[in-house]
C-alpha cells in the first residue's frame, strides 16, 4: 500500500458521519415515496366504483355547488 491510499482511510467519526447522512437521506426518500403512494392510493378509491367512493364523490360535488352558489349570490 503507497503512502498516499494509507492516508485516505476515514475515522471511525467520519464514517459515522457519513452513515449518519445516507440513513438520514434514505429515510426522508422512504417517507415522500409513502406520501406519493398513499396520495395516489386515495385518488385510486376515490376514482372507484365502491358506494362509499360514489356516495363521498356526490357528497363532494354538491358541496361544490353550494359553495359556487354562495359566492356567486355574494357577489
């Protein structure tokens, strides 16, 4: 081994450091990816054809209406 690679190995306080950092980037990439999947997991069962998503999307709607109604009558 030459003199220049024996100077190149990390301390066991870097190597920490640096596990310390790809778990933490690893484990914020976990999250957002749990996030996307349960955002796309909803719209996926709301776009269904089960009564609940049915019923939750007429619900929907006519809340919608009735709010563009209101803003339309305050005007």
């Amino acid at each position: 081994m030459s003199s220049a690679a024996a100077g190149t190995a990390l301390t066991p306080a870097a190597a920490a450091a640096v596990y310390d950092q790809l778990v933490s980037a690893a484990v914020g990439a976990a999250g957002a990816a749990l996030a996307i999947a349960l955002a796309v997991a909803a719209g996926a069962w709301l776009a269904g054809q089960s009564a609940r998503a049915a019923a939750l999307r007429r619900a929907w709607s006519r809340w919608g209406l009735r709010r563009a109604a209101a803003d339309e009558s305050s005007d």
